[in-house]
C-alpha cells in the first residue's frame, strides 16, 4: 500500500512540476502516473550506475553535480515519453529536477507522518 501511495505522490509532484516550470508538459493525469512511474525507474537504474562513476566530480563540486545527472535523468524520461511527458531544454530540466525533489519531499513529508517519538 506504501508503494503504491508514493507513486500517486510522486505522480502528483510531476504534474505540480509540469505546472510551475516553464517548458516542462504532461498531458494528463495517466501521463503523470506513467511519468512517475518511468522516473522512478529510470532513477534507480541508470541514475545509479551514473551517480557511482560521477561521484568523485559530485565531492568536487559538493553534491551540486546531482543536479545535474537529475536533470539528465528528467530528460530521458521526456524521450522516453513524449509526447505525454515533455521537457524542453536543459534548464528547464534543471529546474524541474529541484522543484520535483522539493514538492516530493513536502508531499511526502505530509501524508506519510515520521516517526517522533524518540524510540
């Protein structure tokens, strides 16, 4: 069930993403899920193996590389997907990476409640 609410979340900070970044489209809300869902995958295969072989250029530039290689990964999805999932430049992958992290993590952080009582 946790699975399955955090790729409805996830889905929901693509299509906020898709509304707030310029140059950054979804067409609807399946494309939103699916985008989600090829995000996600992408992030924990590719996005992976690239995160272990930039990480030394990661520690020089104090994790901001990351955004990078999240953007990238933004925009294979956008190949992967189109026309359902589209996004237009690097920049505009570039900020679609920070504010998809950022609503993720507010969504997150408000549906799924941690864990503050101190044991």
């Amino acid at each position: 069930m946790r699975m399955l609410l955090n790729w409805v979340l996830s889905a929901l900070a693509v299509w906020i993403m898709s509304r707030v970044v310029p140059g950054i489209s979804v067409s609807g809300p399946v494309a939103a899920l699916i985008a989600a869902l090829v995000i996600g995958f992408i992030n924990a295969t590719v996005g992976v193996v690239l995160k272990i072989l930039t990480f030394p250029l990661t520690l020089v530039t104090l994790g901001l590389f990351w955004l990078v290689i999240n953007a990238l990964m933004l925009e294979l999805a956008s190949v992967l997907l189109a026309p359902g999932f589209q996004v237009h430049g690097f920049v505009a992958a570039f900020v679609g990476a920070i504010v998809l992290s950022l609503v993720n993590m507010v969504l997150k952080w408000l549906v799924q409640p941690s864990d503050r009582s101190g044991n």
